[in-house]
C-alpha cells in the first residue's frame, strides 16, 4: 500500500509540473510585466546614478590624517574668525557628492561658504572609517546617515550636526534651504 502511495503521488506530481503554464490568467501575466518593468526602472536609476557619480569631483580622501586636518582647521579658524563645516561621508555616496558639487557650483552658496567657513570633507568608508574622529562628535553606535554636516565654532567646539535629507529637494538639493543652512548652521 506504501509502494502504491508513493507511485500515485509521483504521478501526480509529474502531471502537476508538466502543465503549460502558457495558460495563466491575464491578472498573473500582468504581475510578471510589472515586476519586469520595475526591475528595469531600479536598473536603469543605478545605471543613471552610476553615470552621474563618474562626473562629480571625489572631494573625501581616505589616506587623509583627519585628526590632523581637524587641528589644522581650528588653528587656522581662530586666525580667521570662521566657523568649521565638516560634511561626512564618502566618494561612495551619491548625495555626498551631489551636495559637494551642488555648493561648489552655486556661486552664491560657494561665496557664503568661503566667506563663513573652513570646510572639511570627513571620509567613512571601508578603508577609513575615522571612528576615533566621529567619536568626538557623534555617538558612532547611532545610525547616521549621509552625508551629515558637523558645525564647530572657531575654537572647534561642536556647534551643531545636521543631516542633510531636510535640505534635500527632488534628486538634488533646494537652494533656500542650504543657503539658509549655511548662513545659520541650522537648517
């Protein structure tokens, strides 16, 4: 009876899988064509973000002291009576990047910068993550996402952090916002 069982349900289970899925019902054929059609949107969005980071400046450096940066900076922003702008992240992070080239390239916002601050590119990134450096000014065990800003005064007395995603408008950034920003260290 075993025997039999086992035969029936072999049987059963070949005749099951031989059946021409040719027949499936329009809804199913219409959830396969969305799934197609949104594998190809996600492709073709990391093909364009691909594209667009290979243009923009790498400004982060890895092989950088950034402890040593950092004194360097505050020596030179008590000279100037400038704050310091730190932007954390890396040559990895398309928004990094955007921001970088979004204030390099708005010259407005690049005259508010140079004229207000000592600005620093703080690399994380598998090479380098600068955990000692973020430890001074963030809890590094917290979630962060990138790029974030660190504001410290002349002194290098941490002012404030701002993530970026309030300054964030479409697939870049809003001038008022960041201009705002800048100008108060707050978004």
């Amino acid at each position: 009876m075993k025997k039999l069982s086992i035969i029936a349900f072999l049987g059963l289970s070949v005749f099951a899988f031989s059946q021409d899925t040719k027949n499936q019902p329009e809804a199913r054929k219409q959830d396969n064509a969305l799934l197609v059609k949104a594998d190809h949107a996600e492709l073709d969005a990391k093909k364009k973000a691909g594209e667009e980071k290979a243009k923009l400046p790498k400004p982060y450096d890895p092989k950088a002291n950034a402890e040593a940066d950092i004194k360097k900076l505050v020596a030179q922003a008590k000279k100037e009576g400038k704050n310091i702008i730190i932007q954390a992240g890396g040559n990895w992070c398309i928004w990094c990047l955007r921001f970088n080239n979004f204030v390099q390239n708005t010259p407005e916002l690049k005259e508010t910068v140079d004229k207000n601050y000592l600005y620093y590119h703080l690399n994380y990134s598998p090479e380098n993550k600068n955990e000692k450096v973020f430890s001074q000014y963030i809890n590094i065990n917290e979630q962060q996402f990138y790029p974030f800003f660190i504001i410290l005064d002349k002194n290098g007395k941490k002012l404030n952090v701002q993530q970026s995603e309030v300054l964030e408008e479409g697939k870049g950034y809003s001038k008022e916002k960041v201009k705002k920003f800048l100008q108060t260290g707050k978004a």
